[in-house]
C-alpha cells in the first residue's frame, strides 16, 4: 500500500493542471503527488481526441494552459492563431509534456482504474483494480465527457467520433457526419478535404458562432460574483443557458462554407428520425423532412452523456458518507472546491462552484488556483 500526500483521480486537463499548480503554486513536491488514470499517459484522453478530428488550434486563448504562469505558452513556443493568439494543438500538448516533465508530476502516474474509496486516517484510502492508496488529501477529477452519446434514431448505424474503434482516415464513399458543433466542423472538414469521400454535414439547427465555449466574462469577477450568490438551482440553470455547446469558431463556419461552393461539402438543417442498413450496405437516414439520405458511414458528433462523472465509485461515495448535492446530483461545495474534509474536486464536478467554464482549460486553471491557495493558507 503506497500513501502520498495528495492524490488525483483523472489524469486529463483538470487532474494536470491541478497537480501543476500544487507543484508550482503551493510547493508540493511531485514526489508527495500520485496521479490514478486508467491511461497509459497523460492528458491521453485529449490528445487522442483532437488528434482525431484533426484539430490544428485550440479554441481557447495563449494564457489558458496547465501553468499558473499566464505567459507559459508565450515563453516556449510561437506558433498561434488570431487576435486571441490560439495555441496550436501540438505545441499545447508538446508544452504540456515538458511542464509534466519538469514538475516531475509525469514519474507520479500510476495507471490504474479506481473501483472503491473509503474514509480512513488521515484522510483517505482508494482502491484501484491493481493498487490501493492512501492520502492526507484526495482530488477528484474524472473527465466531463466520458460517456459519447448516439441519438436513437441513428442506431446501431452510426460511430460516435469519439468511439476509439473510429479511424477518420479509413473512411470512404459518402460520409454523412451529423451535429452542428466544433467537433463536427472539423471532422466534416476534414471528410471533405480527402480525395475518396463525398461529405454530407447534417445539422438540426442553425449553425452558430462562438468564439469561446462560454463568455468570457465568466472568468472574472462581475459576473462571477453574481453567480455566488445565486442558490444551486439558479447556478444549474445559468450553466445550462451560458454554456454554448453546438457551436463553432467563425473560421471554421468560413472552411465548411468555402467547400460547400467548392462542391466538396453539402450542408443540410435536418434532423435523422430513423436510420437502418440497406442490402447493400449502405446506411439510409430518413429525415424529419420526409426525404432520405443514403451514406456509406454516418459519423455522430453528438456530445457526451450527462451523468454524473465517475458515477460508478463517485454515487457510492455520496451514499456512504453523506457527500452534500444540489438537486442536480452534483456536489455542493466551499470556494476553496473542498467537497468534505481533505476531498477537493475539479473539471465537471465543481460546475456549481466555478460556474459555465467549469469543463474547460480557463476553468482548469480557476479550480486549480483556488485549491492551491487553500493550501498555501
């Protein structure tokens, strides 16, 4: 049995940017750390994702990263794209390898998958498939959007892009990739620009722009605090109309619009009522509209489940021990993210606590911050 002073469930975004800033911001040694993901490696995950639908920038700006200096991105590499100087993909990843390194937080990665956690002294013991640990303090920050969701009406045809059997680049024939977001937008680019495809983009509403996944005034104060003083029903609300899922930047409403007079790209509003496989193979979609659409492969960007993160151990945990939750089923916290005495959460699970930008790297770094200056106090 191995006991750390801190240890982190999830190795993605949340559970790195986190253990930086406890290295960096609050002068934990990595050696005190222990970072439990079922992964090889981390931020696994992310890579594999935006690796797969050919991300080449990330959404968010150059100070939005796994360090607590804003300037990090800056300092290491310069490729970046527009006014808001997006990092590319590969430098944030590469940047965040030598931040892992440097820390030493990469020689603090177990894989393992956790099962069980219980109380015990000083804090608390977790049981993994393989290890069991125990820790003064416990950090949980299981990934946001673990469970892809396909729509009914097109099962069992379709793939979820983020199914890890889904190669982009083995696909052949007319592609119809469904879904209005960034995730699509890119993948239907992608589809589009190789030479063997016919790429169809099927979207059930209007396209809409967003530059950033939530305003940006929900990184500071103003409106911060006026979502602190709203009751948790309120917050869940507010969180549901501000965050801007379905969307896309405008250079890639610019990209699709582009190939579609190309004529390598068609767009549809319509929304899939049913889908089955024909004899000889191919996927017919019938469509809200009356018409059908026949496809060789039907993508679905279609977003993730809405459960609650690491529901399998985490529900238990509330049960046994009580664990305070909004109606919502989420947890009910203090500012500094500390759910009960020596657990903290991060990413998806301190929604209620650091607002709309809660899933993504801004909200990373505002959760990561806060919990290293509670320990600094």
């Amino acid at each position: 049995m191995r006991d750390v002073s801190w240890l982190i469930v999830g190795g993605g975004i949340q559970g790195m940017t986190a253990a930086v800033h406890l290295c960096r911001q609050a002068g934990i040694s990595a050696a005190d750390i222990a970072v439990v993901d079922p992964h090889p490696e981390p931020l696994a995950v992310w890579k594999e994702r935006t690796e797969k639908i050919r991300m080449p920038y990330l959404r968010s700006t150059f100070v939005h990263h796994l360090s607590p200096d804003p300037l990090e991105l800056v300092k290491r590499g310069d490729s970046f794209l527009g006014r808001y100087k997006r990092p590319s993909r590969s430098m944030f990843y590469d940047t965040s390898k030598e931040l892992l390194q440097e820390t030493g937080i990469a020689d603090s990665w177990l894989q393992d998958t956790v099962v069980h956690v219980e109380k015990s002294q000083p804090g608390w013991t977790v049981y993994g498939k393989k290890n069991t640990l125990t820790t003064a303090n416990l950090l949980l920050a299981p990934g946001g959007g673990s469970r892809p969701v396909i729509p009914a009406a097109l099962q069992p045809e379709a793939v979820h892009v983020y199914d890890p059997s889904f190669d982009p680049s083995a696909v052949t024939g007319r592609a119809v990739v469904v879904g209005g977001g960034i995730s699509a937008a890119h993948t239907a680019i992608y589809l589009a620009e190789q030479r063997h495809t016919e790429t169809v983009l099927l979207h059930r509403k209007p396209l809409r722009v967003s530059q950033f996944d939530s305003d940006p005034g929900w990184l500071g104060p103003k409106r911060m605090q006026a979502f602190s003083r709203m009751d948790h029903r309120r917050r869940r609300r507010c969180i549901h109309t501000e965050r801007r899922t379905g969307t896309m930047t405008r250079e890639l409403l610019f990209k699709l619009r582009k190939l579609e007079r190309d004529g390598r790209l068609k767009m549809m509003q319509d929304e899939a009522a049913g889908s089955r496989r024909c004899e000889d193979g191919m996927v017919e979609l019938e469509l809200a509209s009356g018409s059908l659409l026949s496809a060789d492969s039907v993508t679905a960007c279609t977003g993730f489940s809405k459960e609650l993160p690491g529901s399998a151990w985490i529900q238990p945990l509330i049960d046994a021990y009580s664990l305070p939750c909004a109606d919502c089923g989420y947890p009910k916290l203090s500012p500094s993210l500390m759910w009960t005495d020596r657990l903290y959460v991060t990413g998806a699970l301190a929604e209620l606590e650091i607002g709309p930008s809660a899933r993504n790297i801004a909200g990373a770094q505002r959760a990561a911050r806060r919990i290293a200056a509670s320990v600094c106090m």
